[in-house]
C-alpha cells in the first residue's frame, strides 16, 4: 500500500510522520486485581467501598448498577488495589477488548481481580486520549488476537504491557481529540438516558392500562375473563423444503425462530408456498422454541416457517392490543415450563390463557398509546445510531491521524 506524504507505516497502521509508536509498558504501570483468595464474594457488605469488575465496564465509564461492597477493613487490606482519577481499567477475562477510564467520581474504589488497571507514569500521553484508542475497532482486534486461553480469552499484564498504541506529537492534540469524542459521548449518553426513561415510562403503562387499573377516558365497559381461543386461532408455520432454502434474495424471505430477534441470518425461499402461510407486516408472531415472546412483524412479506406461530383473529380481539397483551402470560408460559433442554410452545399453551379483557375499540385505543410510545423509542434509538456512526467516522479520521485539529 502506497503511504501518501507527510505518513509513515508502522506496526499499528498508517500514522502521520510525527506521531509516536510506544509499548504501553513504556508509560504506564500494568497491575491485575486481587486474586481469589484475597476476597471472596462472602467478604461483600451492605455498606462499604464499591469494587468495580467487568460488568460495570462501558463505553461511556463505569456503570454503577449492582456494585459490590467491601468494608474498611478489607478495603485497608486491599489499599494496593486502589483506583485514582485518569487510570483505565480491562476486562481480564471474557470480552478483553472491553475497558473504561476512571473519573473522578469513582477515584478510591477497588478494582476486582478480573479487570487490570492501567495507570500512566509518563505523562508524555493522556488518558483521556489512550482511552479513545483503545475503543477503536482495529485496538480491539489486536486485543482479541493477542488474548490466550482455549475457552475464554483472557489477558495477563505481559500481553498489555506489550500492545503498542499510537499518539500525537502534543499533549494539546491528544486533548483536543478526546474532547472532540467526549462531546459525542455526551449526546450518546443523553440518548441512552431518555431511551431508558421512555422505556420505564412504557413499562409502567403496560402495567396499568393491560390489567384495567388504569381506565382510557370515555371507556366504562367492564373487563370480562376470557378465554383466549374464543377470539383467536393460533397457527403454526408450514415445514417448507430445505432445498429451496437461499441466502441471496430470492423468492420470500422465510421467518424462522431466530427472526423474530435478529435480522443477522435472512433465508429465503424460492419454491410454491401455500398462500395461508404468508405474513404480512402488523402480523403477531411467536416463537415456539425457547423464549415464548411475541413479535410484531415490521419486515414485509414473508412466509411462516415451522416452529412459529401466528395469532389469527376469529372476533374480538385487537392484533395490535394482543401483541402487548400477550407480553406477561407468555413470559408465565416460559417459567412455569420445566424442560432440561429447549422449552416448547403448543397452540394449547396460547388459546387455554384466560385473561381479563376489554371490548375491542378499547384494547384498539390501548394498542395506539403503547404503538405512539414504542415509535418514540424507536425514533430515539435511530438518532443514537446516527450518533454512533458520527462517532465511528470521527475515531477513524482523528485517533490515525488522517484529520488534524491542532
């Protein structure tokens, strides 16, 4: 690959000329967390210091949901594992491309035994600079190469200590770019904030409008038990044939069980098909396998494979309402079924549920207030992936040096 004026090739890409290549050992000091036999998790408190481990690690710092606690005794035994402002803290084991930077917030909590902490000695390169390095996808790569172990990848400090990274000239430059990404962070994290506060505002109207403790002005009618195969038949999807089966668009897309989460594996299906086993969008899916949650289908026309069913209105009975409806007897469903291996659904499990039930323009009315709510989410979830990819674009022009701030 030719290298345009004014760059140079090196062991971790194409950097501009005066930036520098060094080993992390060469600036920072690595140290891993307190091994097993220097605290267990019977040594929690109620009350004492937090220990951070790899599930409060995130992109955006450290996450303080279900901290575990230590005492001041333990925490005076374990003062060597200390965190200060400005160190960056790596999973050990598992997902080892995951880290995140201390702020001041968290400085004099622990560090448990499955992270490994990182603290600059040279203050020739910023923290809040490395911190962005290394959440770049092409770091995280080299990570996960260098990691060791046969079932769960795990790092150790001689593999950090010897990872190479690349920085500017200037402490100034180095500034300038964490706080060009931070101010993106920010608009990340005010997203994620008021998705989360959206989502708790729909759960708690699922709550009151699909039991009837909170009534839709206008609506009076009383809620009557039902038995749910009174106003609806439950399909199941049609065992089409393997050997029509393709992964390049052509003929209909086929929605397995897997579809109804993910949209990473779309086959298609190219031979005759019955009719009655089309879907359509607004269509209520369900898996039979595994986890019994509904899905309302928004991915155009399809055909129902088997191992999925379909909710098929007889009287009634609001698709858009029953999409919500369903949410908790389903989840019942899925907890009271004992299997030792994949747990199975039956049309019997569905049309057998007796619920308390509204009459039709009311579950229609309900079905709209939680429909404007998930469009709101999901309008909310389209600008964070939008900021998302401005921030992709400005970590692979800013942290390899192809765009200069200073």
């Amino acid at each position: 690959m030719e290298v345009k004026k004014g760059y140079k090739k090196t062991e971790v890409g194409i950097i501009p000329e005066d930036w520098g290549v060094i080993q992390l050992r060469e600036v920072s000091s690595v140290k891993t967390g307190p091994f097993g036999s220097s605290l267990h998790e019977s040594d929690y408190v109620n009350n004492g210091i937090p220990i951070i481990t790899v599930e409060h690690l995130s992109e955006f710092g450290i996450t303080t949901q279900n901290l575990p606690l230590v005492s001041q005794n333990d925490y005076k035994r374990l003062l060597a594992y200390q965190l200060i402002s400005g160190d960056i803290v790596f999973s050990r084991v598992g997902s080892v491309d995951r880290s995140s930077i201390i702020s001041d917030y968290e400085s004099g909590w622990l560090f448990s035994g499955r992270l490994l902490r990182i603290r600059i000695l040279k203050h020739i390169i910023t923290s809040k600079y490395l911190i962005y390095h290394f959440q770049q996808e092409a770091f995280k790569q080299r990570v996960r190469r260098v990691a060791v172990g046969q079932t769960m990848p795990s790092l150790n400090t001689q593999i950090l200590n010897h990872l190479e990274v690349a920085y500017p000239p200037t402490l100034t430059e180095q500034r300038a770019i964490a706080t060009a990404l931070s101010d993106v962070d920010r608009l990340l994290s005010a997203c994620d904030q008021l998705i989360a506060k959206k989502k708790a505002i729909k759960q708690g109207a699922m709550q009151e409008l699909l039991t009837g403790r909170r009534r839709l002005e206008g609506f009076r009618g009383e809620w009557e038990v039902k038995k749910l195969g009174d106003h609806i038949r439950f399909q199941v999807g049609f065992p089409f044939l393997s050997s029509y089966f393709n992964k390049s668009n052509h003929g209909l897309r086929l929605v397995k069980n897997r579809d109804l989460k993910s949209n990473d594996q779309v086959v298609y299906y190219s031979g005759e098909y019955p009719n009655d086993f089309l879907v359509e969008n607004g269509d209520v899916l369900i898996g039979m396998d595994g986890d019994f949650v509904p899905c309302l289908w928004r991915n155009g026309k399809a055909l129902l494979n088997q191992r999925v069913g379909r909710i098929k209105r007889i009287a009634g009975f609001d698709l858009g309402f029953g999409y919500y409806y369903l949410q908790k007897p389903l989840k019942d469903i899925e907890n009271a079924t004992s299997s030792t291996t994949v747990k199975h659904l039956s049309h019997g499990d569905i049309e057998n549920i007796e619920l308390p039930l509204p009459e039709e323009c009311e579950q229609h009315a309900i079905a709209q207030i939680l429909t404007d709510l998930d469009a709101e989410i999901a309008a909310l979830e389209q600008q964070r992936d939008k900021y998302k990819a401005v921030k992709a674009g400005m970590m692979q022009e800013l942290l390899t040096g192809k765009t200069r701030l200073i």
